[in-house]
C-alpha cells in the first residue's frame, strides 16, 4: 500500500518528477565522469610523472653495501642499483656507476644518449667527462685496467655529466665492492607508506624531496580542483530539486491537510515524502551515471588524450551522492508540509 502511494503520487505529478530527476542527473553525471577522470588520471598522472626519474633513495648502512634488493611492494614500478667509486681512466681520477642499464634507461627516459646504450665491455660516457678525456662514441678507454669501448655520450644536465657508465657486474671487479651504493626507485601512490615498507626490510630510504613533494602537491590540487567542482556542481542540483520539492508541497497543500485530517501521523508523512526523493535520488543516479561515464570518456580523449577506464566503485558514490542530494533537497520542502495545518487548508484559507 505504501510503496503502491509513493508511486501513485509521482505518477500523477511526473512532469516535476521528471524535472527533479533531471536535475539529480545532470548533477550524477558530472560527479561520475569526475570520479572516473579523477581516480584513472591519478594513476596514469603518477606513471607519467614517474618518466622523470627516481623519488625515493635506497641507501646501505654506514660503510656496507647492498648485496641483494628485490622488493615485492605493488607501488614499486622500477628501481636501479648504483655503485658508485672512483678509479683511474687513461690515467686520470674519473667518478665511475656501475648500473643495470636497461633498468636505468627505464628509470630515466629523458637521459639523451648520442649513441646506444652498452653491452659487454662497453661504457657510456657521460658529456663532460667525454670532453675532460677527449674521448668520443667509438674510442677506446681504460677503466682500473680493464679496456672498454665507448657505446654512447651521455648528456643530462645533472651531477652524471660527470661520471663513465659501466655494466654493474664490471663495477663490482673493478672496484672489489660487494653490492650497490644506493638503489634509485620509482614509486607510486602514497610515498611515505613505501618508506615504512622499505625501513621494515632495514632499509634506510631517502626521498628525493623535489620530485616526491611536486607530485604529491600536483596530484593534491587536481584532486581538490575535481572535488569543488563536483561539489558545486550536486549543490546546484540539490537547489533545484529544492525549488521543485517546494512547488509541489504548495500545490499538495489540501491533499496533504487531508491526510492530516484522516489521521496521518507525521513520521508517516515524512516516510512518504523522502520515499519520493529516494526514487528520485536512484533514477537520477543511474541515469547521470551512465551520461557521466560518456562525459567521462569524452574528456579523456579530447583533453588528456586516453581513454578512461571504467570503475564500479563509481557506480556506487555516484549513486550515493545522488541519493545523498534527493533527501537534502527535500528537507526544508518536508518540513514545510509539516507545519500545515489541517484544519485552516480544508478550510479554504
């Protein structure tokens, strides 16, 4: 019998029922194609931020080294082992790496190298010491009495113009050091719970403070800049279901003093009403949701040229935020109803 009144009811006055839903729509929509943007360009954003080099530090303790890293946290994407010393290159004091290169290559795609990166017995030259040995792509140089060939030049604009390039294993024979120096890692997400992960394994992490703060900041702010507008956005709809709920109570005066008279209580009353809006707040919300995800993937191949992926999480906030809207939209319109009384409505006054 009630759901059977509550149907009844927006049956007969479907023309603001269906205003109403719009309006919890058009805002539905708007949330779900900035929840499904928001939470798919965090993680392609971080990924893309992670082209520009490492953000956390691995660092051995005080004169060990690191014999062995294999991490197994899912926020780690990458991560390179340096071994850093110096040693003599034709006969001058030259600073040597020792890495994986196809790991920091990975690491660090905005390295440009004149050249390609080496293979056995090869080393890549980074420009300045390529300019302080007079050496070149193709020469041959003596690295701590092993001879290498020059595979490439290195030029990055950082401390590593300085140093030669070789193949990690080499750098362990040459150097007579057992592991790495440091370990250079990409990491996604949050930052300070891969630090508490790693210092659980007796790691001493460091964050390279500039890229971990930036990404965090960027990412923050387009968070934040997609959630105002989502809130403004529901708050507008929620306005206009006000509007719609306020007109329809005043135009149910004498229906509603009626059911007064007839002895329906308020919480009754009350029931029938945010009924209404929760059939309102799920039609809008499954509609919106759907237009959003279109929206969705409209944004994502016009602006951030991707296409986005679908969530069901967003179903479900979606749907709760609508929800959410109906019945805050319908509080002052229900509290109005209430406060009519019976007695002067069927009067006529």
């Amino acid at each position: 019998m009630f759901a059977h009144l509550v149907m009844k009811s927006l049956w007969v006055r479907r023309d603001k029922f269906l205003i109403a839903v719009i309006a919890i729509m058009l805002g539905a929509a708007m949330v779900a194609s900035l929840l499904t943007i928001s939470l798919d360009i965090k993680e392609r954003m971080g990924k893309e931020l992670r082209s520009y080099g490492a953000n956390l530090i691995v660092l051995p303790e005080e004169g060990e080294y690191i014999d062995e890293f294999k991490p197994e946290h899912p926020a780690i994407i990458g991560f390179a082992p340096f071994l850093y010393f110096k040693a003599e290159v034709n006969a001058k004091k030259i600073d040597i790496a020792g890495t994986d290169f196809e790991a920091a290559r990975k690491m660090n795609p905005w390295w440009r190298i004149e050249g390609e990166l080496p293979g056995q017995q090869a080393v890549l030259a980074g420009i300045n010491a390529a300019e302080r040995l007079e050496i070149k792509t193709g020469d041959t140089l003596n690295v701590g009495g092993t001879s290498f060939i020059v595979s490439g030049v290195l030029d990055t604009g950082t401390p590593d113009d300085d140093r030669i390039f070789i193949n990690f294993e080499d750098a362990r024979q040459i150097s007579g050091k057992s592991g790495a120096t440091s370990i250079q890692i990409s990491a996604l997400g949050d930052i300070e719970e891969v630090i508490s992960y790693l210092e659980s394994k007796n790691y001493k992490v460091k964050k390279i403070r500039q890229v971990a703060e930036s990404e965090k900041v960027l990412l923050d702010k387009t968070q934040l800049l997609m959630s105002l507008v989502a809130l403004f956005v529901l708050s507008a709809a929620s306005l206009g279901l006000l509007s719609t709920m306020i007109t329809s109570i005043l135009e149910r005066s004498r229906e509603i003093g009626l059911m007064k008279a007839l002895g329906c209580g308020d919480n009754r009353l009350v029931a029938i009403f945010l009924a209404e809006a929760g059939v309102m707040g799920v039609a809008g919300g499954v509609f919106g949701y759907f237009v959003g995800l279109l929206l969705a993937q409209f944004i994502g191949m016009e602006i951030f040229d991707m296409q986005v992926s679908i969530k069901p999480e967003v179903f479900l906030l979606t749907l709760a935020a609508s929800i959410l809207v109906a019945f805050a939209g319908s509080l002052l319109p229900v509290r109005r109803a209430l406060s009519i009384d019976p007695v002067v409505t069927l009067r006529g006054e």
